[in-house]
C-alpha cells in the first residue's frame, strides 16, 4: 500500500510506528535529518517571497498546487532538521483532498516526540507550517 | 581569591539538569543567570515592605522608597554618575534608547543627521529609524571591515555640523566587539553632536566611567548583570535631561496638575512616571553589590580566559568559522561562528538536546548577518561562572552536532 492511497490518518499512524521503533532523541533527529535529504526539491520558481514562512531561525518556503481535486505540496528549508519536518507534514498532508487536510488533526507530531518544535520560540516551527499548509488547502477549497 | 565553583553555588539554577544532562548556559548575552543574593532580594521586598513608593507616609513606603532611592545610590556609584538624578529607572536598554529617542523628537530639524553604526542590535536602530521619519532627519551608518571592527576613517567623514546625535554600543551583541567609544565619543563632542552609548553587552563585563567617558546616556538593562528582568536604567547628562522633554506622562512625574497646566516634576522623577518597577530597581541595586563583591578585574580576568580557551578549542573543528575581530583583546567572551554547509538552527536544536544553551539565529542584529551574507550564527557568551570543563562539554557537542548533521 502506497501513501497515495491512504488517508491522512493512516499515514499518521505509520509515521508514529515507524518513530516507535527508536530508543532515543538522537536515533529520532538522525531519521529526521535522513528524511529532509530525501525531501522532493521544490522548484526554484517557488522560492518566492511569497512561499515563505518568515520567522526567527531558519527559512522554509511551501508550495501547493490543485490536481484532480487534490493538494500536492513541495517545499524546502536551508535547515536540514526544518527541511525534515516539513518532509513529515507533507507525507502526512500532501496528495489529499483540501477537504481532508482542513478536518485532519495533527496530535501525531506530540506522538513521534517533537513536541519541543510546538513552542512559540521556534517562530518558524511546525505551527507556521502547518498553519500554512491549512491555508493552501482552504484556499483550494474556497476556489472550487 | 576568585573560586569560580564557589560563584557556581550561589546560582541556584546552574546546578539543573535540562533534557538529562548537566546545564551548560551559554546564552547570557541574551540574559545572565541570578544569583541567590539577586533572587533573596525580590522575595524580602515582596515578604517584608512592600508599598508603593513617594507618595504614602506610612512605615512601609518609607521603607520601600529608601531600597528603591538606595538602588539608584548604588546605580550612580557604580557608573560613577556625578549625581543619583542623573540615573532613570526604565523598563531597560530599549526603553532607555526610545526614552532619548522621543525626547529628541522634539530637538531635531529636517536634514539634521544622527550616526549609528553597523554593528547595532536592531533596539538601537529602529527607535532612531522612528525618530527620522517623524522629524526628517538623517540615519548614517559607520561601516565595519570583515573583522566586525568599525571603520573610523568613515566615521571622520560622516560627521559634520549636520550630525546632532551619534548612537553606537560599547560591545556588540552579535559579535562581541569592544567598540572605540571613547574615540567615538571626542569627536562626536568635536562637532557639537550628542552620544549615546548601548551598554546592554557591556555592563556585564566591564565597568564604566560615564564621567571619565564624557558620555551624553548612557543605557544599560539589569536582566544581562544578574538583576532581574523588566527594569534599566537611562544615566543622562544633568543638561540633557533638562533639555529633553517628558517621555510618558502620568502621576510621580508631576509636580502640579489643574486642567489648565502641569508643571513636571524636577529630575529623575520626570521621566518615571507611574508606579516603577520598585522590586526590579531594588534587585537592580542587589545585582550590581554582588557583581562588584565578585569584582570586575576577576570577571574581566576569568572571561578573557575562557575566551581564549574557549576559541582555541572550537578552531581545532574543522569548517569552523568565527565572526568578529581576530584580537582578542578587542573583544568580549563572546564567540560567534558557523560550521560551513550546516544552518545555526540544526546545530542549536541538537547541542539544546545535550543540555547546552547557545544562542542562534540573527540576534537581532539582521544587517550584520546580512553583511556577512549568513542567516545567523552559533553564539556562545560566556558569563563569570562559566568554566573550561563546561566549554569542552560545548566543544563535544558542537562535534557531535557536526557528525550528526554532515
């Protein structure tokens, strides 16, 4: 079973699993840096002022796009941990109907342990980018 | 004799343990730790007399208002004010700076220059961008060289009789630099302009002489010294502050209201308006006694050590870059750097997990980041109470950090 045909919960729960497997923050962040390695460039057209997440630490810009009714994001970060949980939050949200990324919760990052990144003092943490990832979607939603 | 383990046991906080491991607090540019005698003052205050101050005659505000009128003793002593009026009690450094900044609103004409320079935290750029877009003065910038080290030719040729006011730290957040200011400062007065002086960097590492400097203000926060948060002081000449009009108006300020007319208050209280931060001022006046029973030639002694040791040990990582002036003499405990091809931010969440707190980021300081076309840097600031087994716990785990994020 591929991502493309799961839902946002079930994608939820095998990035949870997969955490479980580790003992210790170290293995967790090394899994994080792998994962932002391998994150999908986004193309350099969409490094724009406007793709941006501005904020304190470091930059992160998000792009979205409407195919067949669903949300394709891509994304990047000149931080290679930042560049890693946006790879997580776009497994869990990309490829979804806006629909189904405005209902979905997001309780799964307090579960893989990166609660720390919910703290305000990380201005350009997992909070901006979830929050702009909702906008893309409700602005899909609003245009059709 | 000074026993840095025995300084280590008065900061109830250095003994915690954070994510497991044994703190290393490295971040005391952005607010130093507090001692026991510090944190004892704020509770006898809140315990023992508190009252709001000048105004009742019951034995509390009296008491209340002499700890208070006794911290800006100290305050005065300590930076060698000629008189305890010269000291305001402000909220700390940016509100000190904005303090000036509104007052000058008044003293300023269009075409009027006021020189800041390049290596300034953006509190003291920002009040003074508000300042000439209200009166239609001009913002000049001294340039800096890649050392961080600002270029003084530069500034010979920026002042002229147009320059009114001349703004500059005496060591830089961002970079720890030890700027020139009693050079800034004779040939600010060369040309009739007045100076102010940011010692939020400074003040926890040296003393300063604001008569032995000729300084116009002179602007400091507690929170960096040992004090506590929320409270500063503004030293201002006694001329200055005479010419400068009130910043916030309100009861303490005053010394007559009818509708028709208030006359103010006469100097400090005019600028003090409303209820102080009483406990802060007092905790102020308790930071400054325990930083000088410590002593400033031992703090200066100890720091310079750990910032030799301190830079060696990181120079020895390979790709690690350091900003800021390569003599050491000519700067503070401070060390800013990057390790090429890895962002700030990883290395600060990773060294954080190993108990370490650091600064990253622009520290508030964007134009320096930009002149160094980085998106900020690693900062290290080294207090008193530090030790060289602490900054090899750092240098671990900036090379684990390395590894980790490679």
């Amino acid at each position: 079973m591929n991502s493309a045909q799961m839902n946002i919960k079930e994608i939820q729960k095998e990035i949870v699993d997969e955490f479980a497997m580790f003992d210790d923050w170290m293995e967790r962040y090394e899994y994080i840096i792998e994962l932002g390695k391998g994150l999908p460039l986004i193309e350099e057209q969409y490094k724009t002022e406007e793709n941006i997440i501005k904020g304190c630490q470091s930059k992160v810009w998000v792009h979205a796009e409407e195919k067949d009714g669903k949300v394709l994001f891509s994304a990047d970060s000149d931080a290679i941990l930042t560049k890693g949980i946006i790879a997580i939050l776009i497994r869990s949200f990309s490829n979804q109907t806006p629909a189904e990324i405005l209902e979905a919760n997001t309780d799964f990052v307090d579960e893989i342990g990166l609660k720390e990144h919910l703290s305000a003092t990380r201005a350009n943490g997992l909070v901006s980018m979830i929050k702009k990832i909702k906008m893309y979607a409700l602005a899909f939603e609003a245009r059709n | 004799m000074f026993d840095v383990q025995k300084i280590r046991a008065q900061f109830p906080i250095l003994s915690q343990t954070v994510n497991g491991k044994p703190l290393v607090y490295f971040d005391n540019g952005a607010t130093s730790q507090k001692p026991q005698a510090v944190i004892d003052s704020i509770v006898e205050y809140y315990s023992k007399y508190n009252a709001n101050i000048h105004r009742g005659v019951h034995t509390l505000s009296q008491l209340a208002t002499d700890a208070y009128e006794q911290a800006r003793f100290k305050i005065q002593q300590h930076f060698n004010a000629k008189h305890a009026y010269e000291i305001i009690f402000t909220s700390g450094t940016t509100e000190s700076i904005n303090l000036v900044a509104n007052g000058f609103a008044s003293l300023l004409q269009p075409g009027d220059e006021i020189v800041i320079s390049a290596l300034e935290h953006h509190s003291n750029i920002v009040p003074w961008q508000m300042l000439c877009e209200h009166t239609g003065a001009i913002l000049k910038v001294i340039p800096m060289n890649l050392h961080g080290e600002l270029i003084m030719d530069e500034y010979d040729n920026l002042l002229s009789e147009k320059t009114k006011l001349v703004c500059c730290n005496h060591i830089s957040n961002a970079l720890g630099v030890l700027n020139p200011i009693e050079e800034i400062i004779k040939k600010a007065h060369a040309v009739g302009a007045a100076v102010l002086i940011d010692g939020a960097q400074s003040c926890p590492h040296i003393k300063p002489d604001v008569q032995a400097l000729n300084v116009d203000f002179y602007v400091t926060s507690a929170h960096k010294m040992c004090g506590p948060t929320g409270v500063g002081m503004l030293y201002g000449k006694e001329e200055w502050l005479r010419k400068l009009p009130p910043y916030k108006g309100g009861g303490e300020m005053i010394a007559t209201v009818t509708f028709e007319k208030t006359t103010y208050a006469d100097l400090p209280h005019k600028f003090e308006a409303g209820t102080p931060n009483i406990c802060g001022g007092i905790a102020f006046g308790a930071a400054i006694d325990f930083m000088n029973e410590v002593g400033f030639d031992n703090i200066a002694k100890h720091e310079h050590e750990l910032l030799v040791y301190g830079t060696q040990r990181l120079q020895e990582i390979e790709g690690v870059t350091i900003y800021g002036p390569t003599d050491l003499n000519k700067k503070a405990s401070v060390i800013s750097f990057n390790i090429e091809n890895i962002h700030p931010y990883d290395i600060g969440t990773i060294v954080d997990k190993l108990g370490i707190a650091v600064r990253t980021g622009h520290h508030c300081a964007q134009p320096i980041m930009d002149f160094f076309k980085i998106p900020g840097t690693i900062r290290a600031s080294f207090a008193f109470y530090n030790t060289k087994e602490e900054i090899d716990i750092f240098v671990e785990a900036i090379k684990k950090a390395k590894m980790m994020l490679s």
